[in-house]
C-alpha cells in the first residue's frame, strides 16, 4: 500500500492531473488541500481503478479541497478510484469555496464510488458550479450519499449535473441539497434501498431524469418550490411509499414516470404534491391539493395523422437454458486470460500494456466467491484478435449462484472478431440469488463476432456501458436479457458511443427486460431496427439514430424519447414504432429525411390503448384508441444531457458524419425569418453606425456598409422571405480575419472569402452539426441557429470547419474552408502544389475543455511505423509524449484513441517513427522530445529538429522520426499533407515516412483522421 497524500499533493503543487499506478493506499490522516492561486487545470488524480483505504477515526474528511479568496478553480478532476471509509471519518471527499469571492468550475468526479465512511460520501460548499459527477456511486456513508450546499458565507450551487451511477444504503439521504441550493440535474442515477428518501430538494431542484428509485424509505423524492420529473422509474415493495412529495412555490411537471408496487396487500402512490403552484403533468397517479392548479394537455405543432397502422413486433431469438448454461473455466494459461482471472478472483483492476492480444480458444472465467472490490482489466487500447471459430464467446464471465459481485470493469480494448465465433463478451448471472452491479463496460468496441457485441443475460444491473461501439456483428450489437432463471437485467444504462451495421438490431432487450436508459449514443445502419424493446424501454435521450432498417426504435409498453435526432436517407420510415400500454413521451426530437423526391417518413407512429405526451414540430401517426397529449406550453425542454468534461462522448465512426448530440436547440428545425413575398419588413436601424474598415482589424477600408436611406437600412429583395440585407463587407488578399458577432453576421454579404480567411463569430460556439451550408446562387448561406450570412465565391472541393473554443468571454468559433484531402495511391507522387502540411491549425489547439481522438484509416507501407502524439504549449514547449499506434500495419483501419484534453491554447501535433516497431518494439510509456544533447524539453519554434528520448532506454536515433510541424524536421521538410472530409467534421492526414529524396511522394503510408467532441455545440 501507497499513501496517497504525496501523490494529492504533487497534483496540486504542479498543476497538473497526476496518474497512480498502485492498486491500493492509505489515508492515515485527513488530506487537506489549500488552493491558494488560480488554476485552471486540468489538476487532479486518476488512480486507474484503485482503492483508497481511510483509518481516519477522528471524524475529519478523508480528502478536503479548500479554495482560498480570490481564487478560480477550474477543471478540478478526480477519477478512477474508491474510498473505503472506516465509519469514524467525516466526508470522503470535500470540496468548498465558502464565498461569492472564490469559484470551483468545470469540474467533475467520474468513475468514483465512496462507501462507509462517517459524514457525507461527496460533499460540495459554496460558489462551485458548472460541474459533472459521471457514473459514480454513495454507498452505506452515515451523513448521507452527496450534499450539496450553498455556503454560509455566500455562494451558489449552479449548473451541477450528477449522471449515471447513483446511491445506494445512505443514511440522511441519497442526494441531498441544503442551504438553498438548487442548481441541480440528476440524470440516468439510480437510487437504492436508502435509509431516508433517494433525494432531498428543500429549496428545489432542476430536474430529475430518466432515474430509478427503489425501496428507499418513506419517499423517493421530496422537495419543496420546482422540479422537473421526466421519464422516472419508482419500484417498491412497500418502504417506498410515495415516488415524488412535492410542496409547490412555483412550477413543477411530470412526464411519463412509471410507478411499479411489487409487495402484497399494498399499493405506492406515485406523486402527492401539495403547496400553490402550476403542475404539468402526463401519465397519472397523482394526489394533489386544493391550491395546486394541473395542467394535463397543452399544444403540438407538429402533425397528428389519426390512423390505425399494423403493427408487428420483430422477433427476437428467445433465451433458452443453453444461454445460461454452466461452461467449465478455461485455462490456455495466455497472458490476457492468466491477467483477467487474477483480477476477478482477487479484486483489482489489471492494467496491461496496450499491445495484440490474439485469442484462439474461450476466455471463460467463472466467480465463485463474494468480492467487494474493484476488479477487472483496462488494456490501455490494446487489440483483441479473435481466432475462434466453433461459435463459442471469445470471453465469456459468469457468477455463480449465491454469489454477490460487485464493481466490475472491463475498458479500453479493441475485440477484434473473424465472423466464426460466437458472443464478442458474454456475461451471465443466471441465478435470482447471485448478483452483478455497479458494473462498468468502457471504452470498448467490439466488431465483427458472429454473435452478439455485447451479451448481458440475468441479474446484471445498476450498470453502464460508457462510449463503447458494437459493429458488424452478426447476431446483433448488444442484447440485455433476463434468464430463464428469473436472474433480472434492470438498471441498465448505455452512454455515449454507439451500435452500427449489426445484424438482427443494434440494441435488442429480451425476454422481459426493460429498464435501460440510451443516452448519448449513435444507432445507426443496422440491418433491422436499431433497437428492439418488446417489453418496454425507460428511455432514449439525446441520440443519432440514423438509417437503420425499417424502423429506428420499436418497442411495446412504454418508452420515452428526448432531444434525439431520427435521421434517413430512406431505409428508415419511422423513427419510433409502438403499441403503448402505458405512460410514453416524445420530447423535442427531430425527424430529417436526406432522400430524394418527398418525404415518405415519419418520427411515430403509435398504435395501442397508451397515453403519450409530445412536444415538438414533426409528423406523429396515432392509433384511434392512443391518447396524444400536447406538451407545448406545459413544459419547458431541457438542454442535451450530462457532458463528461466538456461534451458528449461520442465518437464519430466511419460513414456516419455528425454523430455528436447538439449541446441546445433542436437542430435543422429552426424556422427561418420569413416574410409576405416582396414586402419584407425594413429593419431600422442608426445610420452610420457601420464604420468601413473596423470589423478587420489592420486590414481597414475594405468593408463596404450598405447605407441605403439614413435611418433604415435597405430591406431585402427578391427570394421571398429572406433575412433583409445587411453589410456588404469584401476581404482583402492577406488572410482576413473578420471578427464579427453572429447578430451582427446576420443578413450579411461576404465577399472575396476563400482559403487563408477565417471568421471569427466571437461569443458564440457552434459545432459543425449546427453550421448550416446551402448553395445558393453565386456562393453559399451560412446558418446557426436563427442568423445567416452569405458568403460570395466558389465553395468545390472542399468543405467549412468550425473550430469552437473557449467559453464565457472567450467563447468564439472560426470557421474556415478547406480543401479535402487528395486522392492518394500508392507509388504514385502528389502534385507538390498539394503538399500543404497541416492546415486550420487553429483546428488543433485545445481549450481545456475541447477532448480529441485519432482514428487510423489507413497504413499501406512495407514499414511497420509507429505513430505518436505530443502537445506543445503556447510558448512552444513540447510536453506528454505518448505512442498511440506501436505498429501501424497491425492495427484495425477504423481503430479510434482518446488523445485527451488538452490544456488552453496547448496545440497536438503528431510524430511517426520510420519502421519504429521492427527497430524499438513497443516503446515504454515514458517518452519526451529533447533539445539535442540535452535532457531538456524541446521547443517547436526553436527551428531545431528534436531528439525522441526514453527514461529507459535514452536517446532512440536508430530510426527516423518525422513531424506534422515540417519546422520540426531535417531540413524542414514536409512529411505530411492535410484536407477535410465532406462534412467538415474531421481533419485527414497523410504520412509520408521516407526522407524526401528517397521517398515516391504519395503520402499514403499513414492516412489518419482526427476528430474532436464539439460538432454538437450551438451556444448562441
């Protein structure tokens, strides 16, 4: 065992997010830690899974986090670790800024469990706002699961969203808000079998999700003043009396919760809301009291077709007892397999080196013993081969009858399938009395089995699997399944990442399971539905679901959909498909056809004796026995949900462009400013006011206004309806920058723009998904949100980017347009003119909050070249040095890696080691580029190439090595070329790894794409 202070310490002494390596430490005696000067991280620890020890008696905090007056905590970060209390300590982690003159911001905890200590598990004080607690759980802790408070000497909890994970066994309360706090969104938590209600709101709270609570005593949630309910789950035996007890001093709605009693004699109320105020509410199972007005139907603007449509459930293979069928442990002795045992049987989680792990027989591991602990593998991006081809699952995990397990990690690996075995992963627990939860599945795609992805079958819950992909895989991307034992999938939830191109479904819920949340996620281009639900599901929220065959979702009973875009170009007819039974809702999705000819679509239709409520602009078809009840005007929708860090995880695969969920807004059903044909209404304005010259700073005199009439500005002519006319303004030759507010974009005329100009829309952040490009006339419309502006000139070959960054103040987003890659073969020279290095540079910089990935696309070169990523800082400095491809030939085309968060104004660049791995092998992770003859970090503006050096091995010059930057090459020669793809959502490049006067040009040796997470963003 480790003490972890020294390593807390060092975090915040340097500024920086430190990474353990230990599977255990110690906390002796409180940890505190005083922030005392700006910072604005990343700073932190990530423990990779570890397990912190408290022997704390004294009643003091295991970790307390202090900011001083006058400071700005930013990007505070704590994950991948446990607290282990001993019940005499206080808080496990406490976090306060008691002050309106100090601020925590942009935090977040993720991936954290405290259990059994004597305060509060995560207790958070003050002016602390803008954070995220991701898939995280409270466990048994006396002063309850998570307080959140406003201090006493000022400041205001605000803007805090608690996603996925939950709490379970608190005293006090699950999730408790006090001292007037409020700021608060739950989402997709689960709340278990708590001592006092799952969540406390004396003050209010903004809202509450897509949850479940379960046998919590006296109420699930009580709270006074507002609150949101969406899409609920309560369940009780008989503890869990009333679902929601509200006292109403203001606004409430309830939407689609389901109330579930499975005790005897007995029955449990779903919400019971006294005090004065206005509730919406859809789906019953309500008491309210005198002075509380309920509003049960308002208006849909969208369209209402009456009309009975067959419907017809797919069939699904059932489960059968040879699903859950004991299988032998196996013992092939390989090190993956030797590594996963130890880990599940011992409890911690193995870290192995991210390397080909090449499978030819089973991985079959079954537990037999109660283990509390962490446990399982990340593999740091390793790739799993599968050479099976009897049909049996690759790894197959199962938990033996009478046999509790808990916290369950399987991460960062690649499976790899031929097409011969069975499952991807098979996890069974198939018995009533055995138990897997609080289990996570991360960072993992699976493609290719000739099974299911991912195959959960029996009591498995209280779950997630996080930003993981199941691809082209035969029998379908994911099943989660109850056994024919009775064993029972419940509290399931699937966020971020995605199922594409499976067959039978993506996501398919069998044989009575029903309680999954899909946050998040890409469903898209399976050959049936892309997700099939016959029992039911709680809810899809804030997903792609595109071009799946036939239908997007179908599913009988009940299911909630919010803020998903439904997306075809025609094999896709209708988004949701239904015969209700129960509570259901449609919340702000969108429908969008890409076919030719007319739109033959629809977003529902909706059969059966259920009462749905729906808010939004597109076509519903309705059964005569469905109830449709109109939201608009009773409720207000939320923006997209939890965003880990900064934005939605998911990560774009290929052939699915624009795959990020919009931060706000409902995306391409924006009404455009329309008018009577030829009459549109002038808008006045101060004459005078556009000065020529000042919206391109040291590039005066070139914008031309349109003065029309002194006091109005000319109104605009011909097409009807379009936004009258606004500035005229011409760039000049010498890479304009106009920077321009997007209200004063709007109705705009730019002239003279093309490559080497950039717009700079300050105060605003737009993802790509959310630029709008039409050709029209002699140019294109720029749309985002409700402004357009024209841009004059010819806009083939290539496409616009948008590059958002920063936030607050700083917030702004240049667009720019770009040439798409060339056409490249192998053996065959670019043209030199088309040698351009790395283009929209600005495209690399980070933000601290904007998170990058890098796809391989392609390696076709005798070489087996390694491939490596550093960051460079704003003064030139190049620091965290890391191999993302060991041997390129070796990995999967479409292989994508996390590269991270870089720091502000912290640039990525890449480096390719010629024939790397045949001379170096897989490099150890400790790596830096030095000055020549030195130790010290090189600098890129130096104009000096750098030196690759290991702590171990030093200096490695048996290889070339070769940069994006050509400044940081021999000679400053250019050994990569750059383009966009259509669309705009990525940036491609190609490598080529010879020196220039040896090498054939073609820049195709090593083809890769990098991508961020901010395509989704409109704030406006």
């Amino acid at each position: 065992m480790s003490e972890l202070a020294p390593l807390l310490q060092q975090a915040f002494n340097n500024g920086t997010l430190v990474v353990g390596t230990d599977h255990t430490y110690t906390v002796s005696a409180p940890i505190v830690i005083n922030v005392t000067k700006d910072t604005q991280g990343p700073i932190g620890i990530d423990l990779g899974g570890a397990r912190i020890v408290s022997n704390i008696t004294n009643g003091a905090p295991v970790i307390q986090i202090n900011v001083a007056a006058g400071v700005d905590l930013a990007n505070l970060t704590l994950t991948n670790f446990s607290i282990w209390g001993s019940g005499s300590d206080g808080d496990g982690i406490q976090i306060v800024a008691n002050g309106t003159d100090r601020l925590v911001h942009d935090w977040s905890v993720s991936n954290v469990t405290i259990q059994h200590v004597g305060g509060a598990g995560l207790d958070v004080i003050g002016n602390v706002s803008t954070g995220t607690v991701f898939n995280s759980w409270m466990h048994g802790n006396a002063g309850g699961g998570a307080l959140f408070s406003n201090g006493d000497a000022g400041g205001t909890i605000s803007d805090i969203e608690w996603a996925g994970g939950g709490f379970r066994k608190n005293d006090v309360g699950g999730l408790v808000l006090e001292h007037g706090a409020q700021g608060v969104s739950v989402s997709g938590a689960y709340f278990v079998d708590n001592y006092a209600p799952g969540i406390v709101a004396p003050s209010g709270i903004t809202s509450v999700t897509t949850s479940g609570f379960e046998n919590n005593v006296g109420s699930a949630i009580e709270f006074n003043g507002h609150g949101d309910f969406w899409a609920n789950t309560f369940s009780t035996f008989g503890p869990q009396a009333t679902g929601i007890d509200g006292s109403l001093s203001g606004s409430a709605s309830l939407v689609s919760n389901i109330s579930e009693y499975y005790g005897s004699g007995g029955s449990a109320l779903l919400a019971y809301i006294q005090g004065a105020g206005n509730l919406a509410e859809v789906g019953g199972g309500i008491s309210t009291g005198g002075n509380v007005a309920v509003e049960g139907a308002g208006t849909f603007s969208g369209q209402i077709v009456s009309s009975k449509v067959d419907f017809q459930m797919p069939s699904v293979t059932p489960i059968t007892a040879a699903d859950s069928a004991p299988v032998a442990d196996s013992h092939s002795g390989s090190e993956l397999e030797t590594a996963l045992r130890d880990a599940l049987t011992t409890g911690y989680i193995a870290n192995l080196a991210a390397k080909t792990y090449v499978v030819t027989e089973p991985i079959v591991i079954n537990i037999t013993a109660d283990n509390p602990y962490p446990k399982g593998i990340d593999l740091g991006g390793a790739t799993i081969v599968s050479q099976i081809t009897d049909g049996r699952p690759v790894i197959q995990i199962n938990v033996a009858s009478n046999t509790d397990i808990r916290y369950l990690t399987l991460s960062n690996f690649t499976l790899q399938g031929n097409g011969q075995e069975g499952d991807g992963i098979k996890i069974v627990t198939d018995s009533p009395t055995s138990w897997l939860y609080n289990w996570t599945v991360s960072d993992v795609t699976v493609k290719g089995v000739g099974g299911i992805g991912l195959d959960i079958i029996g009591s498995v819950f209280e779950g997630m699997v996080s930003n993981s992909w199941m691809i082209g895989n035969a029998d379908g991307g994911a099943r989660f399944a109850h056994s024919v034992n009775d064993g029972q999938a419940s509290a399931l939830r699937w966020y971020g990442g995605g199922v594409e191109d499976n067959g039978v479904a993506g996501i398919i819920l069998a044989n009575g399971a029903r309680d999954l949340v899909v946050d998040g996620a890409v469903v898209a281009n399976n050959h049936g539905p892309g997700i099939v639900a016959p029992y039911g599901i709680t809810a899809v929220t804030d997903s792609r679901i595109q071009d799946n065959q036939g239908i997007g979702v179908v599913f009988q009973n009940y299911g909630s959909f919010i803020n998903n875009q439904f997306v075809t170009s025609g094999s896709q007819l209708t988004g949701v498909e239904a015969w209700l039974n129960g509570p259901s809702a449609l919340i702000n999705n969108t429908s969008t056809y890409t076919g030719s000819g007319n739109d033959p679509t629809a977003l529902a239709n909706l059969q059966g004796y259920g009462q749905i409520g729906v808010y939004g602009h597109e076509k519903v078809i309705a059964g005569p026995s469905t109830q449709v009840v109109g939201l608009e005007g009773l409720i207000t929708p939320h923006a997209s949900g939890y965003v880990p860090g900064t934005d939605h995880p998911v990560t774009e695969q290929p052939g699915t462009p624009g795959t990020d969920t919009p931060v706000t807004g409902t995306p391409g059903t924006d009404t455009p400013v329309t008018g009577t044909p030829g009459t549109d209404t002038p808008v006045t304005g101060t004459p005078g006011t556009d000065t020529p010259g000042t919206d391109l700073p040291g590039n005066g005199g070139t914008d031309t206004p349109v003065t029309g009439t002194p006091g109005t500005d000319t109104p605009g002519t011909g097409t009807p309806g379009k936004t009258p006319t606004g500035d005229h303004i011409t760039l000049g030759p010498n890479d304009d920058v106009l920077h321009h507010t997007l209200a004063d974009l709007n109705g705009d005329t730019i002239s003279g723009f093309g490559h080497g100009n950039t717009i700079d829309i300050t105060g605003s952040l737009i993802g790509r998904d959310n630029l709008g490009v039409t050709k029209v006339g002699d140019g294109v419309s720029l749309t985002a949100g409700d402004s357009s502006f024209h841009l004059s000139g010819d806009f083939s070959g290539g496409d616009f980017m948008a590059v958002a960054r920063g936030s607050g103040a700083d917030a702004h987003t240049l667009v720019t347009f770009e040439n798409f890659l060339p056409n490249l073969q192998e053996g065959v020279s670019v043209n030199p003119t088309a040698v351009n290095g790395v283009i929209n540079q600005p495209f690399f910089e980070g933000d601290g909050a904007v998170r990058f990935s890098v796809e391989l696309k392609e390696a076709v070169s005798d070489y087996h070249n390694t491939l490596g990523t550093y960051r460079i800082a704003e003064d030139g400095t190049i620091s965290d040095v890391h191999i993302v491809f060991s041997d390129t030939r070796a990995v999967t085309p479409g292989t994508t890696v996390d590269l991270g968060v870089p720091g502000n104004n912290q640039k990525i660049g890449f480096f390719l080691i010629q024939d790397g791995h045949d001379v170096y092998g897989n490099l150890p992770d400790n790596l830096t580029l030095v000055a020549p003859g030195t130790t010290n970090a090189a600098n890129a503006n130096s104009g000096v190439a750098p030196v690759l050096h290991s702590a171990t091995l030093g200096d490695l010059s048996n290889a070339a090595v070769f940069h994006t930057f050509s400044t940081m090459n021999a000679g400053n020669e250019q050994h990569v070329l750059s383009g966009t793809a259509p669309g705009g959502h990525e940036l491609l490049m190609g490598f080529d790894d010879q020196q220039m006067a040896l090498s054939d040009k073609d820049y195709q040796d090593v083809l890769i794409s990098v991508k961020t997470n901010k395509d989704g963003l409109l704030i406006v």
